[in-house]
C-alpha cells in the first residue's frame, strides 16, 4: 500500500531547465572530451566506508582534488587506512563482483605503473559500480576467496589496502617485474592507499558518493573519519535548505531529513550538483532554481537508504520514488 503522504511536493513558480530531456553527456570536465567524464553528479547510492569499520581512515585526494594530483584524474578518491598495517576494505554496498584482479605485484611512484594495478570493481542498485584499486596481492582472491560474479554484502572483507601500481608514498622503493621489466630510474616510493572510483555503469560518469555516517555526506580531502556503516539514524526531522547557490563544479550538496525537506532560495547551476533526500516529503518552493548545466535529484527514502531510480518530471509521486535533473 503506498502511503499517500509520503510524496514529493513542487510548489509555486519553479524553475526547472532542462528536466529529463536534456541529454546526459553534457560535455562538460576535462575528461569528457575523451568520451568519459566526471559530469560533477553524487552517486544515486548511499554507500558505506570502504574500510571495516571502525578504521580511521584519510582522504588525501577527493573528487576534485584528485584532478590535480600526480595522476591527474578528476573524480578519484584516495583515502589511507590510519589504524592497521593493512587495513582490510569492504563492500561499500551490496552488489556482484564485475571485475577482480590481484595477480600483480609491482609498484613505483611512476606512470611506467599506471596500468599495472590490481583491483576489484563491484555492481550495485541503480546501475553504479564502485572500484577499489591498488590492493594487496592475492587478498581478495586468496585471503578471502572471492572471484568473479560472486555477491557481496555491506561491509563484506574483499580485499587488503595495497600500493600495487603507480602509487607514491613512504611504504616501500618502486619494484619491477612482467608489467614493468625494469624500474624507470627515479620511480621513487610506492604507498599504500586505496584510490575509489565510483561510476554510473551505462554511461561511464563517474560521480561524487553519498556515504554514510560523515558530516555532509561527502568525503573532503585532507580531512579524517571514523569508517562505520549505514544506519537510518542520525538525521534531523526537518531541515531548510535556503540562501545556497551551488554553480560551480565541486559545489555538491547532500541534504537529509527523517520527515521533511524544503528549499527554497537555492539556486544550482553551471555543474553544481544537489540531493535532496527525506523520508516524508521534499518541497521545493518559490525561488528554487535547478538551472541546465546543474545537477538535481529529489527523493523520499530513510536517512541513509538509498532510493531506487525512477526517473521522471513528475511533481508529485509516492513513497520509495526519486526525480533527476540532469545537465
Ligand atoms: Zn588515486
């Protein structure tokens, strides 16, 4: 039975470019010429930490960070396990192993080691996958016995954080064998670390994570947290988001309520990117603006819960449901 006072709610003069029908590859980051972009979007999932909780864990790239970073790729995340000597990474949510490779073993601080990596990449709901790259040899193979179309739980162990690949650090000299038959002279260090990319699957985006258990929902570079899973707790009844223009790319917001979500002053476009999210109802009122070029989404789920993908312009529709605008 659909609980029909669960709905979200436009109300008034809103202005909303562009809902639907607009493409998806806007064009837009410097990765998008090449065909695969970071479009500046947050995930549809709420995921987890990919360290077992309780970690410590460092972001020291974040998604737009990362852009400018020895390996240039915007959209990346690095993040260091603070507590063990290897930190062991779990599934950030549930889904099936797509890809799993930890057969190799070298590293160095050197693009010569760029395609040299080990990792495990993982489907989830809504058509997003996540990988983990760089992990120890053997780990999630061996250690933990997964391969290929296995199903995976939240928080399930799949692999140890390792440097394999080109990763820079203080964790050991570059090392070379079948990938790299001679280390590059001045290769330098290596460095633990897990380096996340989280995608939609059907057009190769790579997009910002919504996690759990962290203050804004997204992670931040140079800033610590405390690995922990997904709960339904820890939000606030109501929120007002107001006065908030998000137009730049690196703008994202995720706001979170148990009941209700309204906004109103908020104006979003030129790659900004916002998620409004409650278990009762989202209102968008006069002076809300999703402009073409911003990224929206509107949804009614449980703090913490992701919601399943429904796209659609529709103003009002019922429980379990959400409404993207894309650029
Ligand atoms: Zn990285």
């Amino acid at each position: 039975m659909i609980s029909m006072n669960k709905r979200i709610l436009a109300i008034g003069s809103i202005f909303l470019a562009g809902v639907a029908a607009s493409a998806v590859h806007a064009g837009f980051g410097p990765e998008a010429a090449g065909g695969i972009g970071a479009q500046g979007k947050i995930s549809r999932n709420f995921y987890r930490s990919p360290y077992q909780s309780p970690e410590e864990i460092r972001v020291t790239n974040d998604y737009i960070t990362h852009g400018s970073a020895a390996a240039a790729q915007l959209g990346r995340i690095d993040i260091v396990g603070m507590d063990s000597n290897d930190p062991v990474l779990v599934a950030m949510a549930a889904g099936e192993i797509i890809g799993l490779n930890d057969s190799r073993t070298e590293c160095g601080c050197d693009l010569a080691y760029g395609s040299c990596a080990n990792a495990i990449t993982i489907r989830h709901a809504n058509g997003e996958t996540t990988q983990y790259l760089h992990i120890q040899p053997n780990s999630s193979t061996g250690e933990f016995g997964l391969s290929v179309g296995d199903m995976v739980t939240p928080g399930q162990p799949i692999a140890r954080e390792g440097k394999v690949g080109f990763s820079c650090g203080n964790d050991g000299a570059a090392t070379a064998g079948t990938c790299v038959l001679v280390a590059p002279p001045g290769a330098g260090n290596c460095g633990d670390h897990v380096h996340l990319t989280v995608r939609r699957e059907a057009t190769s985006e790579i997009v910002n994570p919504m996690i759990c258990g962290i203050s804004g929902n997204l992670l931040v570079d140079d800033t610590d947290y405390t690995s922990t899973f997904c709960s339904t707790v820890g939000c606030s009844t109501s929120v007002l988001i107001t006065n908030t223009t998000l137009d730049a790319l690196g703008e994202f917001r995720v706001v979170q309520a148990d009941e209700t979500v309204t906004a109103d002053a908020v104006f979003v476009d030129n790659q900004g990117s916002l998620v409004l999210h409650a278990g009762g109802s989202v209102r968008m009122r006069p002076g809300f603006h999703c402009d073409r070029g911003g990224y929206c989404r509107a949804e009614i789920g449980l703090c913490h819960t992701t919601t399943p993908l429904q796209p659609g312009n529709g103003n009002t529709f019922a429980a379990s449901q959400s409404s993207e605008i894309e650029p």
